[in-house]
C-alpha cells in the first residue's frame, strides 16, 4: 500500500467534506451568512430555515453526495482496503463539521472554524460502502423528522440505523465487519455537534418540527 497515496487520499476526503454546500447555496441565493442565521449549521436543516425547502433538500443531497463520492474513490483505489474506506467517509463528517473554508476570527479575534453537526454526510458515506441503503436511510430520516417531530433526533438516529444496517449485511452476506464502523465513528462527532440539542431534548425545548410543528400551530 503507497503511503503517500493513502495519506493524499484521506486529506482528499477531508477536503471535499469541507465543502460547506449550504453556506454556498444560502449565500448564493439569499445572500445571507447561514453561520449568522439560527443554529449557524452549514446543514440542509439550518439551510431550509435560512433559503427555504428546495435548499435545504439540495444542501442534504450533496452533503451525501461528497461523502458518498469519496468513499467510492477510496474503494476504486483501495477495493480490499476496508479501513481507508471507512476512515475516508470519517474524515470527510470531520469535513463537514470543521471545515477548513469556514474558518474566520471573531470580534474577539479568536479563530473560529464552522460546519454542520455531520448527519448527512455520515449517511453518504453509508450510501458508499452499501449504495441501497440510501432507500432506506433517507425515507426513514424524513419519516422521524415528520412523525417524532426534531430534526435532531433524525440526525442522531441514522448513522446507528445506517451501522445496524452494516450488521445485518455482515452476518448475511459477508460484508467488511469495518464497514459497521463507519456510522459509529459519525456518531462520536454528531452527538458532540448536537450536545445543545441533546439538552433541549432531556429539557422539553427542542424546536418542534414535521406533524407535530403542525397540529401544534393549529391547537388554541
């Protein structure tokens, strides 16, 4: 195995997941900082709150795609290579959540660096190592998001769903054990990203999403 080609291959995957898509599109389209708007998540999530549905819906597809994308590289480079697989999708949520084109001083002049709480791109990098399990994965976030009512809990529950996923495709038909590890390892990184949410939850506080946002706006 080339060292160089292996370490070149994993900062690739850190690269593209900086690529902060809903900074991009909000900025493009509304000309607003999304880092200034609500959670300040670079996430299809706060990029819906900030643009509306269709960014949102766009930020998300390419949050999957960039992960996705590397972690099919990684496997057209490396194809019995099941750790530079699962460690590339990893890299590229570590990505996501500090990206390095989002870095910036405050009026403080401490250096800040930015991004999203990683749930997206842990599912596209669960797309790359099985692609089916996009099928799956992102009708099962909407119906959480739709019936359980927070988006956070949708973020927190894929990467497990998309590793139990793993599992059941080791034991049946002998898939890479590493590959449970790819939403795991995302998991580590979104609970840090969401421990606000994670309080608001154990509170009571969370914002209010989906069905119950609506039958909760129509109640007196």
């Amino acid at each position: 195995m080339n060292i160089l080609l292996m370490i070149g291959l994993l900062i690739l995957a850190y690269l593209v997941g900086s690529i902060p898509f809903g900074f991009i599109l909000v900025k493009i389209f509304t000309d607003q900082d999304i880092r200034e708007i609500e959670s300040g998540r670079t996430g299809g999530t706060n990029s819906m709150r900030a643009a509306g549905f269709p960014i949102g819906l766009a930020t998300s597809l390419l949050d999957i795609v960039k992960s996705a994308g590397i972690v099919y590289l990684a496997r057209y480079i490396y194809p019995d290579g099941y750790w530079i697989q699962v460690l590339s999708g990893f890299l590229a949520v570590v990505g996501h959540n500090y990206s390095v084109f989002l870095i910036k001083k405050d009026p403080q002049g401490e250096v800040k660096i930015s991004g999203g709480a990683g749930g997206t791109p842990a599912v596209g990098a669960i797309v790359g190592l099985w692609w089916p399990s996009f099928f799956i994965l992102v009708p099962t976030g909407y119906l959480i998001i739709m019936l359980i009512g927070y988006a956070s809990v949708a973020t927190l529950s894929l990467p497990l769903i998309g590793s139990l996923i793993l599992l059941v495709r080791t034991f049946t038909v002998g898939d890479p054990w590493e590959y449970i590890l790819s939403g795991l390892l995302s998991e580590i990184l979104i609970v840090w990203a969401l421990r606000p949410n994670i309080k608001r939850l154990m509170a009571g506080t969370e914002r209010i999403v989906g069905l119950r946002a609506k039958k909760h706006s129509r109640e007196p």
